[in-house]
C-alpha cells in the first residue's frame, strides 16, 4: 500500500518553511499601518533587522548565526 503524502514528508524531515530571517530568534520588526482611499486599515512590518548585526534584512535572507524561534 502507498504511504501518504504527510508520513512521507514526516519520515523526510520536511518543513514547510526553511531557514531564513522571519522565522529566525534574532529577527525583530515593528508593525506599521496605513489606510487606503476606502478607509480600510492594513498593517504591514517595517523596520525588519537582525537582532545581532543591527543591519537591514529581507524575510527571507538567512544566515550561519541562524536560530530557530520557539
């Protein structure tokens, strides 16, 4: 009998996400928001730096210094 999709990427070890800056213990953001000409609210993240450089990054850059969130 086949195996199902999910036992074989349990078995695989697969992650959804790999390692990069969002998911990173050293990633920090602040939340912004802004209306639109509707007058709906939205919120987006700004100020996206790693925690240990102070340096400017992208959600999905990463690093050797990588640490996964808890």
């Amino acid at each position: 009998m086949a195996k199902k999709v999910d036992e074989i990427k349990a078995e695989m070890g697969f992650l959804r996400k790999a390692p990069c800056c969002a998911n990173c213990a050293h990633f920090t953001t602040q939340k912004g928001t802004f209306t639109d000409w509707r007058n709906q609210e939205y919120t987006y993240d700004k100020m996206l730096r790693c925690g240990l450089g102070g340096f400017k990054v992208g959600k999905s850059n990463w690093c050797a210094k990588y640490e996964r969130k808890q």
